[in-house]
C-alpha cells in the first residue's frame, strides 16, 4: 500500500527572500550606474554596469515567471554561480 506524499506548497518567487536580495542588487547596481553618469566616469564603468544591470533583469524576470524550472537546455550552475540550484 502506497502512502500519499504530502502536498508541499511553493510561494511563488516574488514572495520569497531570494527575490528580494536579487531586487535589492538591481536597486544597488541600477544606483551605481546613475551615480557613474552622474559623475562622468569613464565610458566602461557605464557599459559594464549596464551589462550587469540587464543581466540581473532577465534573471529576475526568468525565475519570476518560473522558466528556470521549464529550460533544463542549460547548465544553471554556470550561469548563476552565486546560488544553489536543487
């Protein structure tokens, strides 16, 4: 006789604390790169923190909508090496 496994509800990634520590490093690069105009920093400076600004957008976008768990196509761990993935 089977035993029934027990329902595990997920909040979804906008609830969670990871998604607020990857917001607040959008904020904390979007800030830096509004401060490197503002101060006229060498070009650079803006482009790479413009890449790094799109970069955590789309991460934030891609696991908001869940397709990090949808496109298994890539090697997660090379792609975000800052985390754990399961």
């Amino acid at each position: 006789m089977e035993t029934p496994r027990p329902v595990v509800s997920r909040r979804p990634f906008c609830c969670t604390l990871k998604c607020f520590v990857k917001f607040l490093r959008l904020v904390v690069t979007v800030t830096s790169m509004i401060f490197f105009i503002v101060g006229q920093a060498p070009e650079p400076y803006i482009v790479i923190t413009g890449f790094e600004v799109t970069v955590i957008f789309c991460f934030l976008v891609l696991y908001t909508c869940g397709l990090d768990k949808i496109m298994r196509s890539f090697f997660w761990p090379l792609l975000v090496s800052d985390e754990l993935q399961p």
